[in-house]
C-alpha cells in the first residue's frame, strides 16, 4: 500500500504554506483551540505528533508541560521548516510514514494527530498500530476532515445565491467509503473518506473509550468579520476525537 506524499510537491507546499499564513485560517480559528481543547495535562508526559507538518504543535506540547515529543512525518520538505523553525532538545523530528509505526518501538503518553488521518487508507491498522504504541491510559487525539465532507466525490461543495452565500451543502456519495481525488491547491490530492460510524466502530473495537467528540463552529461573531465562516451553520469542516486506551482491554502489541 503506498503513501502519497503531496506535502513535498513543490507547488502544492508553496500553496499550503500560503494557506496556513493566513492569520484567519480555519486551522487558527477553528481546528487548533479544539484540538488544544482535548489536551489532557500533558506535564511529565511523553507524546508523539502523527503528521506534525511544521511542528508548532510540538512546541506547543513541550509548553504545556510535556516532557518529550516526537513529531513524525512522512514530508522531509515539512519537516525541514519544523526542524528551522520548532526545534528543540526535547522534539525529536522523525520523517517516516505513520503507516510504518511499527519500526518505532518506543510508547507513549499521549499521541496527538492534526488533520493527518484523512491521509491514510487503512484506517483500522493506524489505530491497532497506535493503539500499541501508547500507555495504559494513555489518549489518542486527532482531528480529521469531517465525513460530511470527505464524502464527496467531486468539488461541487455547495450551493450558493448570486449574493455568493451559502444555500445549502451538497451531501454526495457519504455511504460509499474510500479513496476520493479531490483538487486542492493541486489536482489529484488523495484523501479518505469513512463514515462517522466507521470510525467510532474502528476505535471501540480496539479497545478505545471515546471520551468526547467535537464539531466545532466559530462564533457569531467570527461569522459576521469573516462571512466564509457562515458556511458552518450547514456543515462543520472538522471532526475531533479524544479517545482513551482501555486499561482492561488489550488488543496485544503487534509491533
Ligand atoms: C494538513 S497538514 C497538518 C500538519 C500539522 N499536523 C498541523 O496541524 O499543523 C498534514 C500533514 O500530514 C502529513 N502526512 C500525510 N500523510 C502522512 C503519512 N502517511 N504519514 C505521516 N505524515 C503524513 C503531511 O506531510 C502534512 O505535514
């Protein structure tokens, strides 16, 4: 099974980078203070970043008290600006695919992932595999695309008035799963999509309890300085999970 790894397209990065420079990107106002939002007291705790990208939350992890981080990534071009720009003695950068997690034999407290697992083809094996990479009690928190909006099989999002604003989203294709070609700053960008019940079932059936789930949506009063934003009383653009390994539970190390 291989990774696409678009991240180290030279445009696709030139465009990403544009993209997440943007202060009022749904990364920064959205999906981060969620993310953050799951964490739980990281001090003294060792954690491991799949997908880290730049790094930044890396640097955040070691700020909330962690005590080691290891950010893994399958793009050497991403994890160039993370090793110039978030280093650190406690970050050990790791340029490998999560789908290879078994050729790291450490665990781990807690392992974050920030919109990286829509990346990955087989989902169940990414979670048996960090699964066995975390502690008793240990946490897995990622944010993804959401479902809703992974589903489709074309870019033909929504439906807008000839004012531009938002009508209503064009759900297509949510049952079927798999791969999906979308055109995002380039064309033929590869991401998969699963229904919400697959991945709540893929985590309980590891042995996982899910402690919560977000959708989060800005606030009014981003929605009335950015109007984009408005598109998120139809649709919410990500999924988070905060999940916990099940002390009585194991699905036995496989690594
Ligand atoms: C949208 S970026 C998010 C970066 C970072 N987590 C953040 O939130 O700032 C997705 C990252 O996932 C990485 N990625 C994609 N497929 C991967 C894989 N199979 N293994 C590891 N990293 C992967 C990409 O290279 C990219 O850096």
């Amino acid at each position: 099974m291989s990774n696409q790894n678009i991240y180290d397209n030279q445009e696709f990065f030139d465009g990403y980078k544009k993209l997440r420079s943007n202060p009022a990107s749904a990364n920064v106002i959205v999906e981060k203070p969620a993310l953050f939002s799951l964490a739980p007291d990281l001090r003294g705790k060792s954690v491991l970043d799949l997908g880290c990208g730049y790094g930044e939350n890396c640097v955040r992890f070691l700020e909330l008290g962690a005590r080691k981080v290891m950010g893994l990534d399958i793009s050497a071009k991403m994890l160039e600006v993370a090793r110039k720009e978030n280093s650190s003695p406690n970050i050990q950068y790791v340029n490998k695919s999560m789908t290879d997690l078994n050729e790291i034999t450490e665990t781990f407290d807690v392992v974050f992932s920030s919109l990286a697992v829509h990346y990955i083809e087989d989902f169940d094996k990414l979670v048996k595999d960090v699964y066995d990479h975390l502690n008793l009690g240990g946490y897995f928190i990622f944010s993804q695309e959401h479902p809703l909006t992974t589903a489709l099989l074309t870019d033909n999002y929504w439906t807008r008035n000839t004012d531009n604003e938002y009508i209503h989203y064009n759900l297509t294709t949510y049952s079927i799963e798999g791969e999906r070609k979308t055109n995002w700053i380039v064309n033929g960008v590869i991401k998969y999509h699963r229904t919400f019940s697959s991945i709540v079932n893929t985590l309980s059936d590891t042995g996982f309890i899910i402690e919560k789930m977000l959708e989060p949506s800005p606030g009014n009063d981003i929605m009335e300085q950015y109007p984009a934003y408005k598109r998120y009383i139809h649709k919410p653009d990500f999924l988070l999970v905060k999940a916990r390994k099940n002390a009585s539970h194991s699905a036995g190390y496989r690594g």
